[in-house]
C-alpha cells in the first residue's frame, strides 16, 4: 500500500543506503572488477551480499573506503597526465562520502573513480535529495557550478 505524501513535507527519494555489486562498485571506484573483489577478498573493504544472494558492497562503506583512497592521493596514470582538451558539459556518476549541512546550505561531497567534486547548495534541496555518504549520485559539472542528481535507473536501488 503506497502512504499519502503530503506536499513538501516528505522526501522525493528514499533515504536507503544502497549494496552495490562487485561490478558497480568497481565502476564507481574507476577500477577493475579483479581489483575490487581482490580488496573484497582480502577484507580492504568489507563485503556482503545482495538481495539476490551475490557478492556485494555496503554503499556506506564503499563510501568511506573511496573518500579513503581520495585522501591518500589515489589517481590512476590518467590523473597526473596535461589536458589535452575539456567540456564544460560533463557527468561524473559516483557515491556521495559526505553532507555537512547548516540551518541554510548544504556541502555534498561526491567520489567519482579518481575524481572528488564538491557541491554547495540549499539544505532544502539536501534533504529533498535525502543525500548521505553511501548513495549513488551524479555530479553534473558546468563551469564553476556542480548540482547534484540521482539516477533513475533501477540497476542501483536500494536492496
């Protein structure tokens, strides 16, 4: 039975932390499939399982573990390399490490693969979003400016 939302008083999307599979989870991290279920296997990163019973990661940790490797100046080859060319159109799909949010503003900040973005906007539009370290998210980059989106694909709901 669906509950009666009553306007602007309710979240538009669910405050559920996702479990990611080995395979989005490497995706999400900007690495191989084999380097993310060796750090799985090797306990870098704790693991789980998913609703279908397969081999997964807590979207919190995976959260925690990228703004980790961030910190510790984890880039692949890429990342040290000139830019030969640029878009101010870009979309970087990664999880969110970290909200800190006051009476007014909101501070998002998103890991994608190498990449860290940061975005301020309204707390209203925050918890809107229902964002928290752990959750799927899309910094869409323009300029100087980065909003903060949730996919709509059904690949990475919650479980």
């Amino acid at each position: 039975m669906r509950s009666v939302r009553t306007p602007r008083t309710s979240l538009r999307y669910s405050r559920s932390v996702p479990v990611f599979r080995i395979r989005e989870a490497a995706d999400l991290l900007g690495v191989s499939y084999d380097t993310m279920l060796r750090w799985a296997d090797s306990g870098r990163i704790d693991k789980t399982t998913d609703a279908a019973g397969r081999l997964a990661v807590d979207g919190a940790s995976l959260a925690e573990f990228a703004r980790e490797r961030a910190e510790a100046g984890a880039t692949g080859a890429v990342g040290n390399a000139p830019v030969a060319a640029q878009s101010i159109r870009n979309r970087f799909t990664g999880l969110v490490t970290r909200v800190v949010k006051d009476t007014v503003m909101a501070q998002v900040e998103i890991q994608a693969g190498p990449h860290r973005f940061v975005s301020l906007l309204s707390r209203e539009a925050a918890d809107e979003l229902g964002l928290e370290p752990g959750m799927l998210a899309v910094a869409a980059v323009k300029s100087t400016n980065v909003s903060v989106e949730i996919p709509a694909t059904r690949r990475y709901q919650a479980s």
